[in-house]
C-alpha cells in the first residue's frame, strides 16, 4: 500500500482502539498495521503507539516492544484525538531506553493514566531517576498536577538544584520548607532568572507566599537582562501598591526609554527625583505618550522608503551618505533621480532623454552622470559633472559600464568602458577638468605584460580611502592609483574556467576583498603579489555590498531577498532590527563608504538604510542607565541631521537628558536596584 492508504489504515485503527470496537475486520486491520511496522513504516509505528494509548491490548505492546522505536512528533496519522509531540512524549516515557532519551512532560503525563501500564512503567522510571537534571524536569513538570507532586512527596524525591527547589517548594505550597531552604530570597531569584518557563507562575505564586518581596525578587533576578512588558507592568504595579516611589524610579533608570515611561505610569503624579536632573528626565519620560515613543523606536529600526516611478538601472551614495541618485527609466525616457537622505525627501531630477542609459556617481556631493550619444554607433558618451546652476560635460570615448570614485573626495573617478562590441573594456581615469585617459594596470615586478579584461560583464570595485581598485570577470585584478593617476597593478587572481564569471566585488579595507558568483560568496586576503581565499559560504549569492557598522557584508540574494554575512567568517547574522532582512526580488544594492546602503526591489520604492541611523536606535533599545560617553557622538550626530531628528522626535529629548543626568553624575551612571 502507498503512504496515504497507510496513513488512513493506521487513522481507522486508532480510532477503533479509541472506541474499543472489535470484530473481524478490526482485527485484520490492526494485523496489517503491526505487519507495516515490521517492515519499518514510521507511519505504522506511530499508529500502533496511538492504539496502545487507548487500547492496552498486549498485541500492541509485544509489537511496541518489538521495535524500540518512539512515535516520531512530526506523524503525520491524524486522529483528532492526541497530538503527535503529546503521543512521542508518551513514547520516550514508556520505551525507558537511555538510547531514545527520555521525556519530563511524557512521564508527568503517564504517571497520570491510572489503570493503563504505562502509568506502573512511568512511576517505575520516576523513581529510578538518578540523573541531576532529569530529576529536576520531572519535578517542575509534576507542578500544577497535585496527583504527582504526592508522589513525589511520598517517595521523598524534589529537585537537586537548590535554585529549581526553591522554585518547587513555592509553586506546590510548601511553605515550610520553602523558607527553610530560601530565607532570603536568593534561590528564588536565581531559579526566577534561570527558569524563564516558570516565570508567569512564579509571579502569580509570590504574593501569596507571606513576607516575599515580590519585586526585589524580579528586579535581582533580571538585573541587566531584557525585561518583558509584562514583567515590567508586574514589577511597576508591586511597587506603586508599596508606594515605593524612589525604587519605582530607581527600577525605571535600569529600563529602556518606552519601557521606562510605561513603568512610570503607575507613579504618584505628585511625586519628583529630588534631583533637579533626574527631575528633568523623569518629567520627560511620564508625560510623553508610550505607544507614540513605541512607535519613534520602531520607525529608528526601519528601512526608510522613497517612492521611485520607473525601473531603477543603477545607483550611488555621496561620500557623506546624506545624498543618493538612480538612474531611472519611465516609460521610454531616462531620468537621474536624486533623494536628499538629510531632509527625507526627493531633491532634484535630471531628464537624460531617451537614449541608453549609464550608471551614477558622486565627487563629495556634486551627482555625476554618464549618458551615451543619441544616435551613436560607436557609443560614446558624455560624463555630467552637475553643478548647483550649470553642469559640466566630458566626451567618453565609449559606452561607460560603471563608474566609481577612487579617491576621498570624489574628484577622481575610475570608469569600466567598451568602446564598441566588439572591443574589450577598458579602465579610464575620469575627472572633472581634462580628457578621460586610458590607464592599462602595468604589473610591476610580474614576468607577463598586463591582462586584458576579457568580458563586457566585467566588474569593478574600488576602496577611495586607499586608492585601490579591482576588475573582475572569471579572474581578479587589482591595482593601486599612483602619482600622475596611473594604475600599478599588484596581482591578477585566476580560477578554473568552468567556476564561472564573478557577479559582484566590494572591498572591506585595502587588504581584504569580497566576490560573489552564482554560486558562491568569498573573502580573500590581498598579500603582496598573492590574493589567497580565507572565507567561502554557499549560504547566500548575488550583489555584496560593504556594511562597516554592523561589520557584516548584505547580499542580494535572487531566491533569500538581502542577506546580511559577517564580514569577517562569512557566517549568516542573526535577523536584527535597521536592515533589509527579507526584502526579496532581483534588486540593485548599492552602499556608501560608511555602511549606508539601498535597495530597490520592484518598480515602486527603494529603500535606505543610514548607518547614522543604527547606533541611536541601538541606544534607544539599551537600557538609560547602560549610557556612555561614547553615546556623545551617536546623538550629536542624530541632532544635526535633520531626518533623523525628525523620526527620533521627543526620544531623542529623553536620550539627551539621560546623556546630561550621566554627565552630571560625573561618570557612566551607576547601576541601582531598587530597595537597594
């Protein structure tokens, strides 16, 4: 039988044992179902231990027996009438087989099925327990079951970590000794801090259990560890009923800015930190809305989003990151639009007509565009160098593939050209004043002449702090400009033909360069004349941009969407708040020197990320007393950029105060706890 005629064989068969139906036909399925497990059907398997659950026929035990296999928690026989994990659960306790492991919940459960055999086989298990951490499972899980806490109690077992015991006692009402182990509170705030499941009860329980002091319990428990909004609204609510305003604010300075101002709802509205500065911050932090401060925390971790009419053909940051231009085409024209990224709005477009397009770039702020001649079969074209009142043309002396800054400032530019199809791409200098020159890389200190690039595919990167560029086709070049503009070639990295050609290049610094194919992303090591791989990752392919501020390099993926690796191992980052995470499509990716970077995935929006951005919405997510001086810069930063001082809006006035309160306390701010 196929695997769905099996899988009903086995449903019909539960749900008879379920019903306990007998007669012939039972029978002679409950027969072929034992046969399919002899034959090694996981299906079966997991249908025969369903059946034993109902029925304790020992048909189905000998069989059980027979295999030694638990029901696999993903089965797919579907009763209706036990899940899959509850019923592997019920497996692992009844196999008692160090080899398949063992369940906490399953033998709590199976304790339970008074007049099934897995109840003796489970009370057996539980009292043969010898290991540390199995004996503690078993007895957190027994919480909330009274039935098995009695057990436990009878036979004199409780958990073998003190912090769990202390936990234990509370939870099942045994007062006595609960305080006998734990008088003060020590244990329990380390069993609240390294048991996070038990969490929600322990805070139900603690009130009702005498002289615990509820929320020094919390607060010493998750002293420098992310609070929930329910542990917050616990902690704020034990200490307005206490009327314990200074701890109140105490535990307040130890919590993010939202989180803050949510505790300090439950303050008295009379009540002020005798300190004028903390007074300031206080008043700041209880009269701002706290889903509106919500919601300036989330925008801060937000890709912002432009709206672009057109297919976007290329893209490039200014130096600054404040400005970034398009190539877009609408319809049947090309329009270079440009998006000021410091007021949060479109600046300016530049209608290139409808000829070819080109890419972008920019000397310091000043957009550079390149545009082919209408009409031209031998493709050459005109380098814009846009002014405020005028621009300014260079005749290329061929179709430009890609341009890019080599230097600091912009004022030299390197561009990839081909001067007709039928002729190689060619490296020129660019710059404003003076004809573009063909530099050919001489390879100093090499035997052979300089290699041509062999593809109009060809790639190119350049690092404008160092002066160094990289070509790339199916082999890597790399060159420095020297004196009076030259190229002076350093290495020419070749690999097998069949690898394929490269998709993408980025350098991250002088020594290191990052290339992806269609296969593959790789780091390599530029040493002297030898550029050597250190790092490989299938985990992702497509464009690579350079992201400094999170050290980690973000790839368009065709089939992931944008990728983040660390830069370094090459190794997938966690998902984190301030990227494009996810955003999916065959999207052009282009970064600025300092991480900023942009994406445009559809034909309706790109979306930017600023790297000035991410250090204040990292601060507004850390708790206000973690500030330090180093935080001077991040919001010095946010306040003269008028977008983003814009988003932050009054979170930046509560950072800001926190920074004035830390430097008034002459230091970093010391840590307080309240009741302290």
């Amino acid at each position: 039988m196929d695997t769905e005629q099996l899988r009903e064989l086995a449903r019909r068969v539960v749900v008879r044992a379920a019903n306990r139906a007998g007669g012939t036909r039972a029978a002679y399925d409950s027969w072929r179902l034992i046969r399919a497990g002899d034959r090694g059907g996981q299906i079966a398997v997991d249908g025969v231990w369903q059946a034993w659950l109902y029925d304790p026929d020992p048909r189905w035990w000998t069989a059980l027996s027979r295999w030694r296999l638990p029901a696999d928690p993903r089965s797919r026989v579907d009763s209706g009438l036990r899940s899959a994990e509850q019923v592997h659960a019920l497996s692992l306790a009844a196999l008692d087989d160090p080899a398949t492991g063992t369940s906490a919940d399953g033998l709590v459960q199976a304790v339970t099925m008074t007049g099934h055999p897995i109840a003796e086989i489970a009370q057996r298990r539980i009292l043969a327990l010898d290991g540390r951490s199995t004996i503690d499972d078993v007895c957190l899980a027994a919480i909330g079951r009274p039935d098995v806490v009695g057990l436990l109690e009878r036979y004199g077992l409780q958990p073998v970590s003190e912090p769990a015991a202390a936990a234990y006692f509370l939870l099942t009402g045994q007062q006595f000794r609960y305080w006998e182990h734990d008088p003060d509170q020590t244990l329990l705030a380390r069993a609240y801090r390294e048991l996070p499941a038990l969490r929600p009860r322990l805070r139900g329980a603690i009130p009702d259990f005498g002289d615990v002091d509820a929320a020094r319990v919390v607060v010493t428990a998750l002293d420098g560890v992310t609070k929930e909004p329910a542990e917050v609204a616990y902690v704020a609510g034990r200490m307005a009923d206490g009327h314990d305003w200074d701890g109140l604010w105490r535990f307040a300075r130890g919590l993010p800015p939202a989180e803050a101002s949510r505790a300090l709802r439950e303050a008295d509205p009379g009540w002020r930190p005798s300190d004028l500065d903390e007074a300031e911050l206080y008043l700041l932090l209880r009269s701002t809305d706290t889903a509106g401060l919500l919601n300036r925390v989330t925008a801060l971790g937000t890709p912002r989003r432009f709206e672009v009419d057109g297919r976007v053909l290329h893209g490039a940051f200014s130096a600054d990151a404040t400005l970034t231009a398009m190539t877009v085409r609408r319809g049947s024209r090309v329009v270079v639009q440009v998006l000021d990224l410091e007021q949060g709005r479109s600046a300016q477009a530049y209608d290139l007509g409808a000829d070819d397009h080109g890419p972008v770039s920019f000397a310091g702020r000043r957009l550079i565009a390149c545009q082919p001649w209408p009409g031209d079969t031998s493709s050459n074209s005109t380098v814009w160098w846009f002014g405020d009142r005028k621009r300014i043309g260079r005749a290329l002396p061929g179709r430009a593939l890609d341009l890019r800054p080599v230097s600091a400032d912009g004022a030299a530019q390197i561009a990839l050209v081909q001067r007709s199809p039928r002729h190689q791409p060619e490296l020129m200098t660019v710059r404003r004043h003076g004809p573009p020159a063909t530099r050919q890389p001489r390879m100093s200190g090499l035997n052979w002449p300089p290699p041509g690039i062999t593809s109009p595919s060809s790639l190119l990167a350049t690092d404008p702090a160092s002066g160094r560029i990289a070509v790339a086709d199916k082999q890597i070049l790399i060159a420095d400009v020297v004196r009076g503009n030259r190229l002076r070639g350093l290495v020419l990295h070749s690999r097998a033909f069949s690898d394929g050609a490269y998709l993408s290049l980025c350098f991250d610094g002088p020594e290191h360069l990052i290339a992806a194919d269609g296969f593959e992303v790789t780091r390599f090591q530029i040493a002297g004349w030898y550029v050597l791989p250190v790092a490989r990752t299938d985990a992702a392919r497509g464009l690579v941009v350079r992201v400094p501020y999170r050290n980690a390099v973000a790839v368009a993926d065709p089939g992931q969407g944008i990728v983040y690796l660390d830069a370094e191992t090459l190794e997938r980052q966690d998902e984190s708040t301030g990227g494009l995470t996810g955003l999916r499509g065959h999207p052009k990716l282009w970064a600025a020197p300092d991480g900023s970077h942009a994406a445009c995935l559809d034909y309706s929006a790109v979306h930017v990320v600023l790297a000035a951005e991410a250090p204040l919405a990292d601060l507004s997510r850390r708790a206000l007393d973690q500030a330090t001086g180093a935080d001077e810069v991040t919001l010095a930063t946010a306040r003269n950029h008028p977008a983003i001082r814009e988003r932050a809006g009054v979170l930046l006035d509560i950072l800001e105060a926190n920074q004035h309160l830390r430097r008034a306390a002459g230091g970093p701010g010391a840590r307080c706890e309240p009741g302290a």
